[in-house]
C-alpha cells in the first residue's frame, strides 16, 4: 500500500528491481504481509521495478529465498540516508557549523566605539562614561541596555553635555555628543602694578593703561615697579589695572658640557622575525621564539588589522622585524663639539625665556677639555619680556 510521501521521506524508501523467474509471483505475498510498495513497473526479461519502505525492505529476505528471486536497490530517498551522508561528511558540515557559530559571535559583539561632535569634553571622560553603562570594545550587543536609556544615563555622568545620543551600527557603536553653551567668563581683573620679573636692563616700555615709573636703558632689579596702577596724585587718586609691554636684557650663565665623541648606529644586517596573532589587545606568537642574541637592536613592527567596510574587526596579526645595530663612537674636533653644545645651550634658554625672547650677545668665560668632555661657561644676554603683575591691595582688603 502506498504511504504519504511525506511520510515516506521521514521513515526513509528506495527503488528497487526484482530479478528472477516469475518475479511477479513476489506481489500477491507482499500485500497480503502488509508491506508499504506503490508505482510497480514491468521491465524487460520479467524484471519489476516499484518503492518499498525500508522497514519492509529488510523482510524481503524470507520471500527472496522462497522464490529464489533476487533484488537490486536502483536510488535511495529520505531522512535517513541524508543523515547518513552528513555523517560520512562531517568534517565538512562541521567546518560549515563552526563559521556560522563564529560569524554570530562575531556580529553580536562590540568591535569599536567612537565619539562624534565633542569640542571641549574629552573623548577619554565620555568613553569612561560609557563604560560604566556597559559600552566597551568586546561587549556583547544583548547585554546592553536600550539606546535611550543609554543616552540618559551617560548624559548624566556629563555636566558638560547638553544631549548624549548612542547609535548602534553592526559592531559600530558611536556616542554623539551635544556640549552645553557655556557662558564666557571674563577674567578678573583687579587693580595690579606692573613689575620687573626678573633683574634687567630696560629696552622697551610700552604703557598701555597706568603711569610708567622707568625709561628704556635704565637697569632695573626684580620686584621693581615698571607701570604703576595708582594715577593721579596725592589729592586726586585713582587705582586701575595697569597694562603695558616692557622689554628688557637679562644675564644668564650657563655651564655646558660636551662629548669629544660622536655615537650613531650601524645595522649588521642580521635580523629575526616574529609574528604574532592579534585579539584586541592580546596577541599570540606564532613564529620566532627565544630570545634573539642580539646585544643592540632595534624592533620595527608592522600590524595589519582585519577590518569590514569601515567597522574594525579587531582581529589582525602583528610582524616584527629585530634588526641588529652596532653603536660605533667616532672623534669629534673640540670645535665642532663646542659648537653643537653652544646651539643646544641657546635652544634650551630660548625655550625658557619665552616665545619673543631672542639672544642679543654672548661670551665664552671659560673653557677646558677633562675626561672625553670639553666644559664650557658662556655668558648669554637675552632680550624678553621682563612683566610680571603685582595686585594692589587697598584700604579695607
């Protein structure tokens, strides 16, 4: 009798051909044994062809040696044998299996979070805001709350930030920021004098609001008064914030040593390589252990990080290439030494007095060579800004 084909397909049935003489005599015992047989074809030589369950095909063997008959399975259908298959092929299938686990573990984690419209607050203040609500590389998506109430409860961890909204992109998060209008505050200014910061001769007073007290090429010590903020006179005063531009040339001596050798580095050609799988901030090395005996090296790396459009996966491998250098020392004439500790004393005063310092003169005092070293005091004159304010404390304060 013929069974469902769906039901056929679950429970497994195959095409077979009965061979032998009076092969149809088979028939009549099938059905009256209940066997589940349909589409029965005569072929030639007496041959038969029809569907039977599996179940009823393995009763066949009785009937078979009754008639002395014999059978050849033609195709095979349904569950079981696709099950089957997959079992002779499971390296296959597992490998399939494998990629999908690790393609949805993949997506549903968080691979990079940006900060988009921050001016003044800093990037690291509202990522650390994020991170408190759960927002961090390697974080999976289901853990996180909703993107509102993210969004609130960061804009509260930000007195700075007028509106906080997160987006949510694949594995890109990006917190957008709205920072609050802040009203300028004016500095405070209260009544000051302008004195000398430093002891110097005056080479430019500029007085822009109160008295000048001194005129250019007068020698002036720290703490002197240069612009007064009391104008006026004895019956008549008033107190005001002075302001002006004063410029003068201040003294330095400055004690300078230099070597009487040069060093640079040599590379000797040989290298080691190393690389290393990277996850994150982790990283796995796969080639090139020990240690490399190398007394003097330098390390140059190189990494490459796998990325999708512009979503960084953060997955990626890292190469090294250790080269080895050798420090080789060579002479250097006093002069040429005396010259580059000169600069470098120059350079260093420069960046000390100021942006429109600059040096008006300057004289070696002393000079010896001791130990590989030349030593030397030069006496520098710089001209700066020689201002520095001082508040005027009335009556009463």
């Amino acid at each position: 009798m013929k069974q469902s084909l769906f039901i056929a397909r679950l429970r497994g049935y195959v095409r077979i051909q009965i061979r032998g003489k009076d092969c149809e005599r088979l028939i009549h015992p099938m059905v009256e044994g209940g066997f589940s047989i349909w589409d029965i074809q005569a072929g030639k030589d007496g041959k038969l062809e029809l569907y039977i369950l599996i179940k009823d095909f393995f009763r066949l063997r009785p009937l078979l040696k009754r008639t002395g008959c014999r059978v050849h399975v033609l195709e095979r259908f349904g569950l079981p044998f696709f099950m089957d298959k997959i079992g002779k092929r499971k390296v296959l299938f597992g490998g399939f299996a494998a990629f999908i686990i690790s393609l949805y573990v993949l997506t549903s984690l968080v691979w990079q979070v940006t900060v988009d419209g921050n001016d003044r607050i800093e990037a690291k203040d509202i990522l650390q805001a994020a991170s408190k609500q759960g927002i961090h590389k390697f974080q999976w998506k289901f853990k996180l709350d909703k993107t509102e109430d993210l969004s609130r409860a960061i804009q509260q961890e930000l007195p700075d930030a007028a509106w906080v909204g997160v987006e949510i992109r694949g594995t890109h998060i990006t917190i957008k920021v709205v920072e609050a209008t802040i009203p300028r505050k004016e500095p405070l200014k209260n009544p000051r004098n302008i004195v000398a910061a430093k002891s110097a001769l005056v080479t430019e007073i500029q007085s822009v609001k109160g008295k000048p007290m001194v005129k250019p090429n007068t020698y002036v010590r720290k703490g002197a008064v240069l612009i007064s903020g009391t104008i006026g006179d004895e019956q008549n005063s008033q107190v005001v914030v002075a302001d002006g531009k004063i410029r003068g040339v201040v003294w330095y001596t400055s004690r300078i040593e230099a070597p009487l050798t040069k060093q640079y580095k040599v590379y000797t050609g040989e290298t080691v390589h190393r690389s290393y799988l990277v996850f994150g901030t982790r990283a796995l090395q796969l080639t090139g252990y020990g240690k490399a005996q190398f007394e003097h090296f330098e390390t140059i790396p190189e990494r490459k990080t796998l990325a999708w459009r512009s979503f960084s996966l953060g997955l990626g491998w890292l190469h090294e290439k250790v080269m080895e250098v050798n420090l080789v020392e060579e002479p250097m004439e006093a002069a040429n030494a005396e010259k580059v500790g000169i600069e470098q004393a120059r350079a260093k005063l420069l960046a000390a007095a100021g942006e429109d310092a600059r040096i008006v003169g300057e004289k070696i005092l002393h000079e010896k060579t001791e130990n590989g070293k030349i030593y030397i005091d030069v006496h520098f004159e710089v001209e700066e800004n020689i201002a520095e304010e001082q508040p005027i404390v009335t009556q009463g304060e």
